[in-house]
C-alpha cells in the first residue's frame, strides 16, 4: 500500500499580472513528496521551479497568484488555507531556506538574535535554552566559534556563512517539510557536503521531506530519491534520481546534462603555449629570459581584521589573509579556491583597492598598488574592473542598461553621449546581447542576461584584468556553460586576464591556468590545473575533491 504523500500538488497554475498582460509562470504541475523522501526539482532559470516553491508556503509576489489546482500538505490544501493558518505553518512546519542571505538577513540585528527569533515565535525555546540551541544550529552548519559568531551581524559573515546562518534559521524548529531553494549554491563544495548531511540525517531522524530546488545537477543525483525536470513552466520528465540523469528521456533534459561542469569537462583555457607567445608581444621579457613580467605580482600580502571576542565586546585581531604571494601572468586565468572564510575574496578585494592591507606589496604592471593616491587609483581603477556573484544586487535597479554599461565611461570622462551610446552597443554585441537590450530594466532580464550586462560594464573601460569573484556560481548549467564560453572567448579576443575567486571545481578547471589553493588565510597549494585536480599533494585539496556533488551516486 503506497503511503499518503505529505506534500500533494495536483494541476498547480501560478500566473503573474504584468503591463503586457496576465503571464503563466507554473502551469499544470502535480508533485508528490512523501515524508523522509527528498525530491529535487531542476532546469534553468525562468522555468518555474522557484515559483512553485514560493507557491506552496503562499509566498508569491504581491502580482503572482495561484489560478488552479491545489497543494495539500499533512491533510490541509494550503492554496486556499486564511493567513493565520499559513503563518502557523510557515517556519514550524514548513521551513524555509531561500538562496539570498543579503535579502533575508536583518542586517541591524545579532545573527543570534535572528535564529533565536525563529525558535522563540513558535514556542519552540526561551531564556538560555534559546541561546544554547542557537549556537547548536551554529556548529551544527560549519560556522567556527559558534558562541563569538552570535553576537555579530550580517555584514560580518563572509557569503557563504551568511548562506549557513539562513540554513541553521531553516532548520531551527525540524520542520516536516523543508523548502531548499538553491541552499548551497554560494557554498564551497566542503562545507555543501556538511550541510546536505546535516539535511539526510534530519530526514532519517524525524522523517522530514526536503523540496530541493537546485541547478547542480551532481548535487541532484547525490541527494535526491526523485528528481523532477522543469521547462518553461511545465514538468517535462520525472522519475528515480539515478534514472533520469543516466538515462534522460527528453531532449531538454539531455541538454541539461550535457551543459553541467564537471571535472571532465572540455577545457575552455587557451593553451599556455600560444598566450605566452601573445604576451610576450604585448610586453617586454621578465628579467634574465624568465618570460613576460606577470601583469600582477602579489608578496607576502597580509590582512587583519578587529572583531569582538564574544558578548563582552573585547576586541581581538583576526588575520584573514596570511602572508600570500603569487603572480597573475599576462592573458592568462589564475584562480584562488578554498573553503568559505579561507580569505580568497578578502585577497580580491585588496587587488581590486576595496580593502586596505596590513602589510605586503601587491605590484601591477611595476607599480606598488598600496599607498596609491587617489589620482593613481582612479587610473589602475580604469585598468582593473570586477564581476561579482549577484548581478541583481550589482546593477542599479533603476538603471536601464545603457546607463549602467555606459556608467564607468561618464565617471572616467570618456567619449561624449554620441561615442558612449556606440560604445555601448559594441560590448552588447561583445557579451552576445541584442541592441535593443540597452533599453531595459535589471527586472526585465534573466540571471545570465544580467550578469552578460555586468560583464560589459566590466569591460567598458578595456581593462586589462577582470577579477571574477563567483560570477557563475548563481546560474543555472545551460546559463552558466554559456558565460564561460563568453568569458573564454573575450580572453582571447580582448587579451584580458582573470583572477577567479570560485568554490566550483569543475568551473575552475575548465577555465584556469593556474591554480592557488588557499587555506585559513594561507595558499597551501599551487599548480596548474592537472596537477592540483589529477596530481594534489595536500590532504586539503583532496579533501576539497572528495566532496564534489556527484561523486558517490553517479561515478
């Protein structure tokens, strides 16, 4: 006898009011997801799996609403429960873990205060059984010094322990059934193990049902008993986990496979041998026939940080970047991976003049990039731009494309209206966008749309580096497949160099020339890409290895 589901949805249609008209969004969708089973629901951006989610805990947009179809959960068809009713369910029963920590974090409050909070409106604790089980929740998502960490904000979490501390909210009351949308996607592949663990063991001990929304594919097949296929606002193909992914039925499915980084994957880096050739055309020798001079030489680069030590508020030093050296050759791609907190973007963020450091030299083509004035600055500014994670929250809302891309132009005194607005036009053509793209809003774009945008804003002033600190991480496969091969063509097009900031192991192999492992504020490893990913000496980076998704069902 088939058990009854916990979660039942039955011919769901989700449709949003927009100027152009009413929009189907979800159309059609039956789901069922029992209890201690965990079912992950995958496809690109815009296909519907989001909205699904945020239909079941009636968390859709003030201009979504759900048109048919019903969504039973433990007995109660949420689509038409009242509000007091949802609000009993939502975080008790139905947990929730969205994928933006900056957009769900009170950035006035302790994160201490926030987790407490989901304990204490659901009776859940009190008094200093609260303050005891939170820093439990802590430890229990991989954040160090759980006790210290409570009573700090948002803003002094590094992303990826923001991402753990909106996991730990999520888990604090063991719901029934928990909402995963894209929960480890800003985390490194170490700590997404301890997390989706952490998950298992919640669904065999108290039989908790995990809806887990996700782009990584590998991640999937290693966690999911079913895995549902999403196109476009339909369901295109269901089934077993290992099923559907060693053998897809469908032609979008295929094609999600086929686009999903792995460490096989074929390698988009120019051949060393025919850069250095361009380099060395492009700059004078290095000293005594060493080769081209690397366009950026970092030594014995050190940060230090003051944070409080605990509720009394005594202040400590904490170094976050400890004595690293290394050299970024000219058109070629360098990147830093390591665990979040290991200080891979602290390091980025001081070649890019964001953060002062303490001590060391960071040189860029000969030039001592510290103790810059500021008309210096605004010069190696022109000559080094950065794509970050979020284009969303990277791009002005209320900017059109054209203003955002043109920008950087009008702040350096480039060109006139005449010459910016063609200028604009070329690098929409650079990133594959179409002209008539300038005249829209960040809102009206998809993910990969936007960060395309983000990365002709970086090249407006033709730089020389671009510091990629996890811009693919928060795209889908197909999106994500089609960056890098932007990104690997404009390299050798434009002779641009990259400094990759990534947890994704498979992105940085299949981009990188050079690899720079980094551990507690310290690089414990370099090498090319073969050698850190066939050939790694350390326990570390092995460790980091072991822990790509993916790994234990599908090899």
């Amino acid at each position: 006898m088939t058990p009854t589901p916990l979660l039942s949805i039955r011919d769901l249609s989700v449709s949003f009011s927009t100027p152009a008209g009413q929009v189907t969004a979800v159309n059609r969708v039956s789901i069922e997801l029992a209890a201690g089973q965990t079912l992950a629901v995958v496809g690109e951006s815009g296909s519907g799996k989001s909205t699904t989610a945020a239909a079941i805990n009636r968390l859709l947009p003030a201009n979504g609403s759900i048109t048919s179809g019903s969504i039973v959960f433990a007995g109660r068809d949420l689509a038409t429960a009242d509000e007091r009713e949802l609000i009993r369910i939502r975080g008790s029963q139905v947990g929730l873990i969205p994928q933006d920590p900056m957009s769900n974090l009170n950035p006035m409050q302790r994160i201490g205060t926030q987790i407490a909070e989901a304990l204490e409106v659901h009776g859940r604790t009190s008094g200093k059984e609260t303050d005891r089980r939170v820093v439990e929740l802590l430890e229990m998502v991989g954040i160090p010094e759980p006790e210290r960490r409570a009573t700090q904000h948002p803003h002094e979490f590094s992303g990826g322990m923001r991402q753990r501390a909106l996991i730990a909210m999520g888990l604090a009351c063991e719901p029934a059934l928990l909402i995963a949308d894209e929960p480890t996607s800003a985390l490194d592949v170490t700590v997404q193990r301890k997390i989706l663990d952490q998950l298992e063991r919640l669904t065999a001990r108290m039989g908790t049902a995990v809806f887990l929304i996700t782009h990584d594919l590998g991640l999937a097949a290693e966690r999911a008993d079913t895995v549902v296929v999403m196109y476009r606002g339909e369901i295109v193909e269901s089934g077993e986990a290992r099923e559907i992914l060693e053998n897809p039925q469908h032609e979008y499915t295929r094609a999600l496979i086929a686009a999903a980084p792995s460490l096989t994957s074929r390698r988009l880096a120019a051949p060393l041998a025919s850069v250095t050739g361009v380099a060395e055309a492009h700059a004078g020798a290095g000293p005594s026939g060493s080769g081209p001079a690397p366009l950026v030489e970092v030594e014995n680069l050190t940060k230090e940080f003051d944070v409080r030590a605990g509720r009394s508020g005594k202040r400590s030093r904490f170094t976050a970047v400890d004595a690293v050296s290394f050299g970024i050759p000219r058109q070629q791609t360098v990147s830093i991976v390591g665990e979040s907190g290991s200080g891979k973007s602290t390091t980025a963020n001081m070649l890019l003049g964001l953060e002062q450091a303490t001590s060391g030299s960071i040189r860029f083509d000969g030039d001592q990039l510290i103790g810059m004035r500021r008309r210096q600055l605004l010069a190696f500014r022109r000559r080094v731009q950065p794509v970050f994670q979020n284009p969303y929250s990277s791009l002005d809302p209320r900017y059109t494309v054209r203003r955002s891309i043109a920008e950087p132009l009008q702040v350096h005194g480039i060109g006139d209206a005449r010459s910016r607005r063609a200028r604009v036009n070329e690098l929409l053509e650079q990133v594959a966008l179409p002209p008539a793209m300038a005249e829209r809003l960040p809102h009206e774009l998809s993910g990969g749309q936007r960060q395309r945008v983000a990365i002709a804003r970086a090249l407006a002033l033709s730089p020389e580096l671009v510091i990629l600190d996890e811009a693919v991480s928060a795209l889908d496969v197909i999106v994500q497949n089609q960056i890098l091969e932007l990104l690997a063509g404009l390299q050798e097009r434009l002779g641009l160099s990259y400094l990759l900031i990534s947890h994704d192991l498979a992105v940085v192999r299949m981009l990188s020339h050079q690899v720079h492992v980094m551990q507690r504020g310290r690089i414990v490893e370099s090498g090319t890409p073969d050698e850190i990913f066939d050939r790694p000496q350390e326990d570390y980076t092995r460790e980091l290895l072991a822990a790509i998704p993916g790994e234990r069902r599908v090899a």
